[in-house]
C-alpha cells in the first residue's frame, strides 16, 4: 500500500485516497477532505478497472484530482471568488463578466502536478510533442541528487506517478530535476538533451494551475522546454566543399609585424592583484542584542523583521568565520524575549552540516539566553 492509493474501508463502503503513511500499522486516508488514521488491515486496495466500470476518471485512481479553488498564498485552503459588482454613472449597478479561460498550453514537455486531494498532489511528466522524450525524474535537497524514475514517453502522452507531495509541506518540497531527451525517426532533426531544475515558490506556483494537456484536467503546470534548442542542421548534399583562398606569405608576415608593432604602443601593464584579506575569527561570544550590535544607535524606528534580520547577518557572519578559522565552539548570546530570534538561530543551525551539535550555554552565566555550538 502506497501514498495515492485510492483505498475502501471494510467495515463500510467508505472511500478514499492514501495521503500518509503513518508506521507500520497505521495509514492517513483522506475522505472528503477529511483525513483519518485507519488501520492497514482495515483497507482494501480499490483496482483501476473497478474504478472505471464505476464512473471513475480515465486515469489510474492515484491520477484522479479533485478540482478545488486554492486561495494564492495559504496552501490547501479552499477560498470561492466572491462576485464583485461596480457602479455605473447613473447609480446602478453591475456585475462584470466573468474572466476569459487561460488559453490552451502550447506544444512542449510539462512537469504537471495534479491534485488528488485537497492537500496531495501527485507529479507527472507529459509529452505534448510528436516526439519519443526519454526522460529521467529526481529531486535536489542540500546539494544532494537522488534518482526517482526513468522511462520513455510516447507521443501525446503522460508519465506513471512519479511522486507525492503535500500541499501543507509547501516549504520544504524539494528542488525537481527532470533531464529529457527527445528522438523521432526518419527526420533531419537532431534535439540536444535538456535538463531542468524546477525550485517551487508561492509567488509563482499558485498562478502556474491551468488545464494541461493530454490528460485535460486542471493542475499546476511548468513548462520544461520553454526556450528549446535550435535543431542542429544536417546537411542533405554531397557537394564538395570549396578550396580556402591562397596565402601570400609575404603579406601575411607584414601584416603580423604590423600588428606587433601597435600592439606594442598601446600595452598597458597589467594591475597588481590584491592580496587576500584575512579573515579574522569571530570572539568567543558573540552578543546578538541590538544595543551590541549598534553601540552608535540609530536604530529607533526599525521593524520587528528588520531587527531580526540585522541579528540573523550579524549571526550568519560570526558562524561562517568561526568555520573558516577552525574554531571549535562559539556562544551566540540571544536573549529571553519572546523566543523568535533563539528559534531562528536553531533553525538555522539544525540545518548546517558543518555542525557537531548546540546546545543551551552555562546556565549559570547566561541564564537560558545563550546557545552554545560545537562545530566540526
């Protein structure tokens, strides 16, 4: 049993889709919208063909998308556009038509992903081309590759799930790698290979849903060959090629001391490269309060963000010289507060490879206001 799964309960008729997989026992199937932990045992797997004779989607059952609004912003929750009405010069008033449809997706190679819930989605590949595309699927995290799928699509086709992913962990998905080759016998066309790196934003993925093709339903769509190579031109004839102009090598070694000779007027002696700064570690402790960080003031007027922002460089500065210089630990003084800057900065550190562990500083000198790093 897999995450996409389209599941029924035994105990009623019930059913659902598999959007997490809890332990070993234990799953979350959401059913209307609805998500409940319900035991393995508990389900029955629901067969593709079953759901067709049904009334189901042409696609498999971990293809199938429940269309819903999503408002811009706040993933998963579902906001209808309220109507809006305008007043005309003589007091009435009127309600505009609506919006014209996005027009259709032009031909090209789509990464596609299709809600299956209100809060899963699942990734496709499609081939809106005339085209055989072998493609590889994975994802990037910190650096670090891994290879999810390889197959070859046909033309006017659409790939088998190549993963899940949930709408409320929008900002930890990780960065999608696609690398396609497209092929097709019997033409003078010859396609280079094209890798693509698609990083999710909400900026920009809400305003990405709109109809894909092939599979003709709503999803949030990225086009992956949207400035695609120019074909390399094959040549078709067997003419000879013309012989190169003859050298006189009389004019040609003038023309080369006549070259030297003005080159030599205008050289202009290279500068001196700086020598490289060195870096200077940062104190034992570091004092992340505003008044340590702008002893000179000026600093009335600043926003709750900008003051953290100016503790996070000021942080993200005495960590990396701290690496740099091979120091092996460092304090970071932060304070009580209300916690946003301590939860920042372990956030942050949490993250960081080059890390052996932090933990709360002396309590007896710092109270709970210090963290204390190791580093590596």
């Amino acid at each position: 049993m897999n995450i996409g799964d389209r599941v029924r309960l035994m105990s009623g008729r019930e059913e659902g889709i598999v959007t997490r997989i809890l332990d070993q026992n234990l799953v979350e199937v959401t059913i209307d919208d609805f998500p409940v932990p319900v035991l393995r045992s508990e389900l029955v797997l629901v067969a593709a063909e079953e759901f067709k004779a049904f009334g189901g989607s042409e696609l498999a059952p971990s293809q199938v998308a429940a269309p819903r609004p999503i408002k811009p912003g706040k993933p998963g929750k579902a906001a209808p556009a309220a109507p809006t009405t305008t007043t005309t010069p003589s007091g009435s008033t009127s309600t505009p038509a609506k919006a014209a449809p996005a027009p259709p997706a032009p031909k090209g190679l789509y990464l596609a992903l299709v809600q299956q819930t209100s809060e899963l989605l699942v990734a496709h590949l499609i081939n809106n081309t005339d085209a055989d595309v072998l493609f590889t699927f994975g994802e990037e995290r910190g650096g670090q590759y891994r290879a999810l799928a390889a197959d070859k699509l046909a033309p006017k086709a659409v790939s088998q799930p190549l993963g899940h992913r949930h709408l409320k962990d929008f900002d930890q998905w990780a960065t999608a790698v696609v690398q396609l080759l497209p092929s097709q016998l019997d033409t003078a066309t010859l396609y280079d290979t094209l890798l693509k790196r698609v990083s999710f934003k909400a900026s920009s993925f809400y305003s990405s849903r709109r109809e894909a093709p092939v599979i003709k339903r709503e999803a949030y769509l990225f086009q992956l060959d949207e400035k695609p190579a120019a074909p390399i031109p094959v040549p078709l004839t067997d003419e000879a090629p013309k012989p190169a102009p003859a050298v006189d090598p009389v004019k040609l070694r003038d023309q080369l001391a006549d070259k030297l000779r003005g080159d030599a007027k205008t050289v202009v002696p290279a500068p001196k490269p700086e020598p490289a700064k060195a870096i200077v570690p940062p104190p034992h402790e570091v004092d992340l309060h505003l008044e340590a960080l702008k002893p000179e003031g000026g600093t009335e007027g600043l926003s709750n963000t900008a003051v953290l922002e100016l503790q996070t460089a000021a942080f993200e500065d005495a960590l990396s010289r701290a690496l740099a210089t091979n120091m092996h630990e460092i304090v970071f003084i932060h304070g009580v507060g209300n916690g946003t800057l301590r939860k920042e900065l372990h956030k942050r550190l949490s993250r960081n490879r080059d890390i052996k562990f932090f933990e709360e500083a002396r309590k007896e000198k710092f109270g709970y206001g210090a963290t204390l790093v190791r580093l590596k």
